[in-house]
C-alpha cells in the first residue's frame, strides 16, 4: 500500500494510475475505521481498479470545537485496516496542504436545500464544510468512482446534489448501512459511549424498526419514531421521514416510499441512523 501525504503527489498517483488504463475507486473518511469503511473499501475493490482511501478530520464541517477535540484519532490501527482491506493508496494530507490559510480560507461550496435541514439546521455550516471539502478530494483525484455510506443519508444526497450541479467527473455510489451484532449502526462516534450508552443507543434502532413495522401516514410515521426514542429517555435532535430524493418532509396524504431520519443525543454524543418506510395516504395498514 502506497502512502501519500501531499496534494502533488496525490494527483500525480492518480493521474498515473487512469494513464494506465486503470479506474480509481475514492473512499473518503476522517480516519477512526471501523467495518462501515472496510465495507466501502471492498465495494471499491469489486468495481474499480485501483482502492484510494483518504483521511482527513475536516475541521471546516465541525461546528463545534469540543467536537472536533473529541473525535476519535486511530492512525496506526487505520493504516492496518486500509492496507488489509483493499486499499492501494493512503492519502493522509496535512490542515496545511488542504486548507492553507486555514481557519480564515475564503472559498466554500455551499448546497443550498439540501444542506439546510436537518443536521444542517442544528450543526450550521456543516454541510459547507463537507461540500467544500469532497469538492476538493474530487478535483484533486479526478476522473473516479466515490463511495459513501448510507449511514450519513443527507450527506449522500448533498454530495450527489453537488456532483450534478458542478459537472464532476465523478459516480458517487451510495452503500448499505453495516450494523453491529445488536443493529447499532457503526459509527466512529460510537467509540465514546460507555456499555450502557451503546444500550441506550439501541433506542434509534427500535424507534425506525417501530416506523418501517406497517404502511402509515408520515405523521404517524413521526409518532412511532418519537414514542421510541422518548421512552428510551433520548434527547432527540429530529426525527423526521422525508421524499428519499429530495428530503423534503412528507406530508399526510402522500404514499409510497419514504425515509425516516433520526438524530439523538447519548452521553454528550450526537447520533444519526435512518432506514425505509412506507406511506400510506391513510392511517397505519391492518
């Protein structure tokens, strides 16, 4: 496994690598790997020639410093992971290669719609900060294939938004959420809960069980996922269901497909999952 610190050399690996005929695969990441981003790792590995892992903790998506602080650091565990599953090259870029007059760098891509619900509407900026920075890992890597978790749902739609409207040259593949042995969906936050906060984080997983359990209205939709995750004691962020295209919320009336969205807040530690429901333009299905 190759392992690159610079922008330069970056795109000079990638450029040499599509000169010989060869498809990149991209799977961006923050660092903190767990069986979610060897998932990814793999599904590049199936459909593309060569796997580009890149870790970077992107201050500019954190809206909060004591989040930033307390994010999970694992770099030698991480160069162990990626070089077992698949990953040809390791991009691991400095603050001051990616944004060199950070915290004060002017440009930002922003996502209007999209990014403004939601986790944008409680984490402002967010979504700035990650358009911004993808926009970056695309244009620097050129022509690829990207891959994304499913997990960070908004995330995928923002991304896919942004590739349209830019004219990337880039296909953002969307993969399935990967859950632990109880349902938790796996996330590198996950590693800052104790035993009983992973337990009760299990609340998110039965409130979208208790959602997708029979066809219902959207607001009966939103009352199945609240009564869940109140009687878990979580403080709830959002729990939404929204068009699965467009993430405008669902209203009574429609049918169809759907997607509940949940955010929670455990022990200081903000967390999402989400999962399929269907709409009824009535009340719950017998």
């Amino acid at each position: 496994m190759e392992h690159i610190t610079t922008i330069e050399g970056w795109r000079t690996y990638a450029s040499a690598q599509r000169a010989l005929g060869r498809r990149v695969g991209l799977v961006p990441t923050m660092g903190a790997l767990h069986e979610g981003h060897t998932s990814l790792f793999h599904a590049a590995a199936a459909n593309a020639d060569v796997v580009v892992a890149t870790i970077f903790v992107n201050p500019r998506q954190f809206n909060d410093p004591d989040d930033l602080r307390a994010y999970p650091r694992t770099p030698e565990r991480d160069h162990a992971t990626a070089e077992t599953n698949g990953v040809d090259c390791l991009i691991e870029p400095s603050l001051d290669e990616m944004w060199p007059d950070s915290p004060n760098t002017a440009t930002t891509v922003s996502v209007r719609g999209l990014g403004e619900t939601l986790e944008g509407a409680d984490r402002p900026g967010h979504f700035d900060g990650v358009a911004s920075v993808v926009a970056k890992l695309l244009t620097i890597t050129g022509p690829c294939r990207v891959y994304f978790g499913e997990k960070d749902f908004q995330q995928l739609a923002v991304i896919r938004q942004m590739v349209r409207d830019l004219g990337f040259d880039a296909q953002v593949v969307g993969c399935p959420i990967v859950r632990d042995e109880r349902g938790l969906a796996l996330s590198s936050r996950n590693v800052l809960l104790s035993d009983a906060g992973r337990s009760r984080a299990l609340a998110l997983v039965r409130a979208l069980g208790a959602a997708a359990a029979s066809p219902a209205s959207a607001s009966e939709v939103r009352a199945r996922l609240r009564a869940a995750l109140d009687e878990a004691d979580v403080a709830v962020a959002y729990a939404e269901v929204v068009d699965p295209l467009t993430l405008a919320p669902s209203r009574d009336g429609e049918s169809g497909e759907g997607r509940a969205l949940v955010a929670g807040i455990i022990e200081g530690v903000r967390l999402i999952d989400n999962g399929p429901v269907t709409l009824t333009s009535g009340g719950p299905c017998c």
